[in-house]
C-alpha cells in the first residue's frame, strides 16, 4: 500500500487516480485499435471516451454513496461526496453509468450499439486489471484474514487496520492481520478474461456476442472474489453474500438474456 504517487506543489496525486486514468486511457486505445476490424473509425471510439469517462465516475460514485452514506458520509461536509481521489468507486455503478452515457452517444450519431459494445468489452476487463491495483495502493477493498504463503498485511491506519483495529485484533501500533490479497485476485482474473474476450472478438457470431459473454465473465469473477473479501460491515451482508454477490446475479442474467436475444435475432434476419 502507497497512496500517494507523488507532490506537484501543493498538489498530491494519488496512485488510485493514476490507475483509474490509466486504465480509462489504455482501455481506449485498445479499443480504437479493435474498432476497424468491425467497420468503425477507430476515432469514433476515442470520441466516445469522455462520455463513457463521465458516465462511469458519475454511477460509480453514486452508487458508493448511497451504499456507504451512513458509515462515511453522514454528518460531514458536502464536499466529502467529491473526494473520489481517497477512494470510494463502485466498479458496476461505473459500468451502468458508462453504459448510459455510451448508448446516448452512440444513439445521438447513429452509431450501431452492439458492434460498438463488442469492440469496447474486452477493454472494460483490461481497464478493471489496472483499477484494482489502484485499489491495492490505496489499501481498499481488502480481503478477509487468512495465513496463506501470499496473504498481505497492510500498515497502521489503513482501512483493513482501521476495522481490525475495532475488533480488537491489532494493537494501536501493529499492522493489520494478514489478510486475502483481494485486489490481485481480481487483476489477474480479469487479465485472463481480456485475453479471452480479445480472442473470441475475432470469432464471434453475431454483433453483441463478445459484451454478453463479458457481463457474464465479470458476474462469475466478482463473485468469486467477493468470497474472499473481508471490508463489508456486518449489516451490509445478506445471508453471507455481499451486495456486489447481489448484483453479480443481476449482470449475470441479463448477460444471458441479451446473449439469446441477440443470438435469436440475428439468427431469424439470416433465414430471411
């Protein structure tokens, strides 16, 4: 854990902001390549990124605010909602958000919406890899105690100390308990799923195949690692499963949905 990248003056740029940017820049350019394989100007793409940029730090942080409103922003300033550079980005509100503001865009210059869905999917996964490193460096999102070889432990006053420190199970000087390195889990799960995605972009069937089967990777991956993830209150767990399991069964199934959708419509327009 290293929050703080580096100072420019009075200015301190933290590493999550690195990373989030990073991975909003190498996710689009990585989609402008994939563009023309499917007729579009790779252009096209990289004008759609402010937009997509918008939409996700927008539902992203609303979501972490209305789910976390009690714990950290009840009674403090106004101004607390807009510190996203502390944390605090909720990755499926960023991908609702992103997804609204893409179909506006894409909609208002008649831009056909499943092919640019499919060129963008495997980028989200390729900009998740680089956010969840953002998340290590910021000490969130941190996983539950365990004493395996490659658990981590993170140092006095950050947010894995700061509630095993409530619990009781660390002293006012000791680092945090080992615990399940939770952000990296995810990184790698979601550079195995870019590389997939990348290579079945190339063999797909039917325009929006590529982002159906990305909702449902992303579904399945999350809920794997929410299983090792120990930064929920108490209260915000449901019969031990954690909002984001919750939601993961939602992407899931419209994954599927669209995945049929899209398969039975294509199909019908080539037996006309």
């Amino acid at each position: 854990m290293h929050p703080i990248a580096f100072n420019l003056g009075p200015l301190t740029v933290h590493w999550y902001g690195v990373m989030v940017a990073l991975a909003f820049l190498l996710g689009l350019w990585t989609a402008s390549r994939r563009a023309p394989q499917s007729g579009i100007n790779g252009e096209r793409i990289v004008d759609l990124g402010p937009w997509l940029i918008l939409g996700a730090i927008l539902g992203a942080r609303t979501f972490y605010v209305v789910s976390y409103w009690r714990e950290e922003f009840a009674g403090k300033p106004i101004s607390e909602i807009f510190m996203i550079h502390h944390g605090g980005l909720v990755f499926y509100g960023g991908l609702l958000g992103a997804m609204l503001a893409g179909i506006i865009y894409l909609r208002a210059r008649a831009l056909p919406l499943w092919k640019a869905a499919d060129i963008l999917a495997p980028s989200i996964a390729l900009g998740y890899v680089f956010g969840r490193i953002g998340c290590l460096m910021n000490g969130c999102c941190y996983g539950r105690v365990c004493d395996l070889p490659w658990a981590i432990r993170f140092p006095v006053k950050s947010f894995a100390w700061e509630m095993q420190h409530r619990l009781g199970l660390v002293g006012e000087n000791e680092p945090s308990v080992s615990v399940h390195p939770t952000q990296i889990y995810d990184s790698l799960l979601n550079l195995g799923l870019y590389l997939a995605l990348a290579w079945f972009y190339r063999r797909k069937k039917f325009d929006g195949q590529v982002f159906a089967v990305y909702l449902m990777g992303y579904a399945v991956t999350r809920s794997f690692v929410e299983m090792f993830r120990g930064d929920y209150p108490a209260d915000h767990l449901h019969s031990g499963l954690t909002p984001a399991h919750l939601v993961s069964i939602g992407i899931f199934a419209a994954g599927a949905v669209l995945f049929y959708v899209l398969r039975r419509n294509a199909t019908q327009r080539r037996s006309r």
